[in-house]
C-alpha cells in the first residue's frame, strides 16, 4: 500500500495519463466526510452533504478521462450501528442525490447501478434508486456503481446462497465450481476486475469491501478527507498506478 499526500495544484499531473493504460474499474472507500466536518466546527451532516459534491467532482472526472466502471462503497451494513440521526440524514441526501442528479449522469452518458442488500433500505430510497437505474439503464459511458448496505462478506454469503439453489436444482454440479463460476454469482460479476482501489482519510483498512475482488489490485491510500478529495487528487492515482508493476503473483510485470 502507498500513502499519497497529493498537492492539488498539480493539474498538470493530468497531461501525463496514458489514456490507452487506464484502470478499467477503480473502487473508492470514500471516508472522512464527519471528521472533515467536526475538522471545520461542523455537524457531521454536513460532511456528508459536501461528500456528495465529491462524488459528483469524481463521477464527471471518471468519465472524462474515459474510465470503464466506478464503484463507490457509500454505506456498508455495520453503518447501521450509527446514529439514527445520522442514518436518516444519510437516506434523505441520497434521495435528494437521485432526484437532483438523474438528468445530469444522463448528459454524461453514465449509467446508475447499485449493489448491495437493497430491499434492506427504506421504500423511498429503493424507489428512486429503482427510477434512476431505469432512467440511466441505456446510457454506455461509465458505470457509476454505488454499493448500499454492502459489504464484502455479506455479498459472499449471498453468493453462495444463490449457487446453492443452482446446485440444489441442478443447475451446476459442485465438481464444476470455480473461481471463474464463484464471480458469476457476485454483486460485481458483470463489471470489469477491480485494478485501483483508492481509500481518502488516512486510515488503513478495507473496511470489509470486495473482499474478493481486490484479490490483486493495486491500492493508493490518501490522507485527504473525501470532502476535499477531488479531480487532481483522482488523477494523481491514476498516475501512480501507471507506474506500478503488476504481476498478479508472478514474477513478470504485466
């Protein structure tokens, strides 16, 4: 793992991608918004309110330089432990988001899809989540994948609930599991590998996402909270992965 302290005057840092070595999919741990907030004398709400205009920084610079897939671990299932306070604030801006910002993923051609236990949520946010992934469903530009009342482990066990009922009805043999049949059974099955996972705020965790996604994925860590990350600090990671030399457990850099 690298920790990064971008300076985020370095816009020309973006002139250096190379567009035909872009990551395919990059997931981003988007943390810090109520340490960011109580940093400012703030409530914490309100760090939530501004991680939601990094989100739409973020999304708009994800599909202007052309990246493939963009999974953001916006709730997980142990955030249910917070606040009530805070959980309903959380729901409310996430309505408001959809509303709000459907007609703009449209002119960007993004396409909205969620992963998660869903129909866990409250009815109102399933039914505009449902809404919004209908209103984007034919857009062919980046996939801005936002992972609700997720978690790594729960979408394993959920995985193997449903390949369960495939063997039990005899739809698969279990001498014919692999890893390649496991991942079709997966929240994330249908987008490309994860290659960059990015965490903002410091902290060195996975937090519990993807767990068997990020098997081999490079992983750039930032101190900045997620309120301040923005455009330069996501192409700065851009750049760092470029440098990187993967090898996926062998010894030839691919």
């Amino acid at each position: 793992m690298k920790t990064n302290n971008v300076d985020p005057s370095a816009g020309a840092w973006i002139e250096t991608i190379d567009k035909s070595r872009l990551p395919e999919h990059v997931a981003i741990i988007m943390d810090g918004n109520g340490r960011w907030a109580q940093s400012q004398g703030l409530p914490r709400i309100i760090g939530h309110q501004a991680g939601i205009k990094s989100v739409k920084k973020i999304t708009r610079a994800a599909n202007d330089i052309g990246i493939k897939a963009l999974t953001l671990y916006a709730f997980s299932t142990e955030n249910w432990s917070r606040p009530e306070t805070e959980i309903t604030g959380l729901m409310t801006l996430l309505c408001k988001f959809l509303k709000i910002e459907v007609e703009s993923l449209n002119k960007q051609n993004v396409q909205l899809r969620v992963m998660g236990r869903i129909h866990q949520l409250p009815e109102l946010v399933q039914k505009e989540l449902a809404l919004s992934i209908e209103k984007t469903a034919m857009n062919s530009g980046l996939i801005l994948n936002i992972a609700l009342n997720y978690s790594g482990r729960a979408d394993i066990i959920d995985a193997v609930s449903r390949l369960a009922v495939d063997i039990h009805a005899g739809k698969i043999q279990a001498n014919e599991i692999n890893e390649a049949v496991f991942q079709g059974y997966l929240s994330t099955s249908d987008l490309p590998e994860v290659d960059l996972l990015i965490r903002t705020s410091g902290e060195m965790r996975i937090s519990n996402f993807l767990l068997w996604e990020i098997a081999y994925t490079e992983i750039w860590l930032t101190p900045v909270y997620w309120p301040a990350f923005n455009r330069e600090h996501f192409y700065q990671a851009l750049i760092d992965y470029q440098k990187r030399k993967r090898r996926f457990g062998g010894t030839v850099a691919l």
